[in-house]
C-alpha cells in the first residue's frame, strides 16, 4: 500500500493547498519499486487503462502501484489500487534521456480498468 510515515515526516509542495475530493479525479499516485529503493511520483488518466507520467520516474522501475480516488495519501479506503509489475506494462519514450531529461515521458498500461466515478476520471484533452 501507498502510505507515508506521518505528517511529520512527510515533505509536500512548499506552500501547497490540500486538494479536495474530486477536485483532480484524473491524478494518479504512483509508488515505483526500484532494485534498492522506492519512490512517490504522480501521474494522470488518460484512459482507462493508460497512465502517462515522466521517464524518470519509471527508469529502472521493477514494480509500480498505481492509487486513484484519494486526495489523501494516507487515507485508501475508497480508493483504488493497481499493481504493474510486467516491465512490459512499464513503457519509457524510446528517445529519453536521463543525462538532460529530454523526452520525459513514460505510460503504464494496467491490466484492469479504472471505474470512472465523480472522484476519478480521465483527463480532458482539448479539441
């Protein structure tokens, strides 16, 4: 599970706001296993099955657990959780570069759908 030690610990945006629910229903958490280490990354919707989020965050990644429908990290009961631990589900633009981040692009493919609701949606794309 996604979870942060307590409030103490926990480093967010310098001079952020909490969201509040449904406020972003296309934002995905990510928590991405490496070998060694993991790490918390966010993402957004662009299917039902598709996540889009930077290179970096998916580079040398050996699992990542996807949570959508919470604004809060330490609160998961309604939201839900997906795990992709296919590498080949794990797809990083092919011209990415680590060294000057060019390319910073990086897609999850789940292997369940997402149920859309009031609090998780996909992002709108413009026309």
């Amino acid at each position: 599970a996604v979870s942060a030690q307590n409030d103490e610990d926990f480093v967010g945006i310098s001079g952020g706001i909490f969201a509040k629910p449904g406020q972003f229903p296309f934002q995905a958490a990510l928590l991405i296993k490496k070998e060694s280490s993991s790490t918390l990354c966010g993402g957004s919707i662009i299917s039902e099955v598709w996540i889009i989020t930077a290179a970096h965050c998916l580079d040398t990644a050996k699992s990542v657990q996807v949570v959508v429908g919470t604004e809060n990290i330490r609160k998961l009961d309604n939201a839900q959780k997906f795990l992709v631990s296919n590498t080949k589900n794990i797809i990083i633009h092919p011209k990415y570069l680590k060294t000057y981040f060019n390319n910073d692009v990086g897609l999850l493919k789940l292997d369940t759908k997402i149920k859309f609701s009031n609090l998780v949606s996909m992002i709108k794309f413009p026309k």
